[in-house]
C-alpha cells in the first residue's frame, strides 16, 4: 500500500509539472506575439480622400389635411391628392417603384371645456411618400421639377433630401488605396529616418470619416416658386488607415536576441 501511494503520489506531481510547463509556453508564446513584436514595429496612419458626386437623391413628399370635420372625407381628400403627386412625378420618368410611404396618420381636434369630457371639432390627416430620384448627376434640374410638379397638385410639405451615390463601395475602396499608399510613404520616411528597414505589415485597421451631409432641409405650404433649383453638390469620402509594419532584422541586437533571427 504505501508504494503503491507513492507511485500515485509521483504520477501527480509529473502531471503538473507538464501542466505548468505548458503554462509556461503558452505564456512566453502570448507574449512574443503580444507584447515583443509590438515593440518592434512602425505605426503610421495614412488619409485618402476622394470627391464624388451624388447620383440619387431620396425626397420625402408630404400631403396634408388641416382640420377637416369628418375622419374619413380627411383621409379621402389626402388620398385623392396623393394620387394626383405620384402621377404628376411618373410623368417625369419616376418609375412607380421608387415610391414608398413612410407616414400616414389622423389625428382628431379636441377642445376641453370645465369638467366636460372633450370634443372633437375637426380631424387632421397626413401621408408622406419617400421618392427616390435617380441620374440627377445626368439631369441636374429633375429633382427640382419633382418637388415642383408635385406642389402643383397639392403636395405642401417637403420634409428632406437626402444624396446618396449608387457607386459608393467604388469610392470607398479608391480612398482605401490611397490611405495605403500614403501610409506607406509615411513608413518608408519614417524608417529612413530612423536608419532601419522594413519587413511585413504585420497588422492594420481602418477608421471610415463620414462627409458631413448635404442638401438637407425642408419647408411647408403650397406656394413654390415656378423654377426650383436644388443642388447636390460635392461630397468627399474620407478614409484613415493605421497600418504596422515589422522592422527587418540586424538593426538592434537586443531585437535580433528576442527574434531569434540573426539573418
């Protein structure tokens, strides 16, 4: 019994000194990846910038019903003349699918009097649509003739216009490129200046700084002007890209002995 207590007692204590072993070597490996390489390393940040010009715009299109006395001749009149704007804009090209509501409500008037339960005097009725106009880089006066043939026929509110660009991952990616060559520009002055070599880019990341944006606004009533102009304008894409690149080895001793790599 008692050898047989020490045999077991031995088998332990080998199995965790294998398991500490390997504690340590996951350790030191974490470390080289984590710490050691980081210290031997360029960071720099590269900018692209590209301008384009947007392609499509997305305008909201109200029609709104103002204190009507019956709830459904509200809702009637506002569809007889929501009808009226989408064939108005069709004419112009505006495919049918591009249209979408986005609002539609009714909402009653009430007047409160003493301790009276309320009373309702008058209904108002809403309904927006959301068009979207598309090519107004080829046809710079469309969007303007949207909202105007629009108001025409009794659209009263315009609550927004957004510019969007159909091609915007092509942008996106020609900022990409130059913010990679930039960085590297910067790398290859930073290392010569420091009197050492580059190796491999050994990690990047990419930080996306969005245009502020353009040709928002709106306005209310029925009376516009008989030539609307509504310009897009130019947008920019800027894009940052933070890339490291390994050092060479031979340059620092103490890196080369934590390298392990003498070449």
């Amino acid at each position: 019994m008692p050898t047989e207590t020490c045999c077991r007692g031995h088998k332990w204590i080998m199995v965790l000194a294998i398991v500490c072993l390997t504690a340590i070597v996951l350790v030191a490996i974490v470390r080289d990846r984590i710490v050691t390489q980081n210290n031997w390393t360029v960071q720099v940040t590269g900018t692209g910038e590209v301008n384009y010009e947007p392609d499509t715009a997305s305008v909201s299109l109200g029609v709104s019903i103002m204190n009507e006395k019956n709830a459904s001749k509200a809702i009637a009149d506002m569809s007889v003349i929501t009808k009226k704007v989408i064939e108005a804009v069709t004419k112009l090209g505006i495919a049918t699918e591009n249209f979408q509501t986005t609002n539609f409500n009714l909402n009653p008037h009430y007047v409160y009097q003493d301790n009276n339960n309320p009373t309702v005097t008058g209904y108002d009725a809403e309904q927006t649509l959301l068009i979207k106009i598309e090519s107004i880089d080829q046809n710079k006066e469309l969007l303007g003739k949207v909202i105007e043939a629009a108001s025409l026929v009794g659209a009263n509110k315009v609550q927004g216009i957004d510019f969007t660009y159909s091609k915007i991952e092509e942008v996106k990616q020609a900022a990409r490129i130059l913010a990679l060559t930039d960085a590297r520009t910067k790398a290859s002055s930073t290392a010569q200046a420091a009197g050492v070599k580059l190796s491999k880019v050994v990690g990047w990341w990419e930080n996306m700084v969005y245009p502020e944006a353009l040709g928002k606004g709106g306005f209310g009533g029925s009376d516009v002007a008989a030539t609307i102009t509504v310009p897009s304008g130019q947008q920019k894409m800027k894009i940052e890209m933070n890339v490291s690149y390994l050092i060479k080895p031979g340059y620092f001793k103490s890196f080369d002995r934590e390298r392990g790599d003498n070449k």
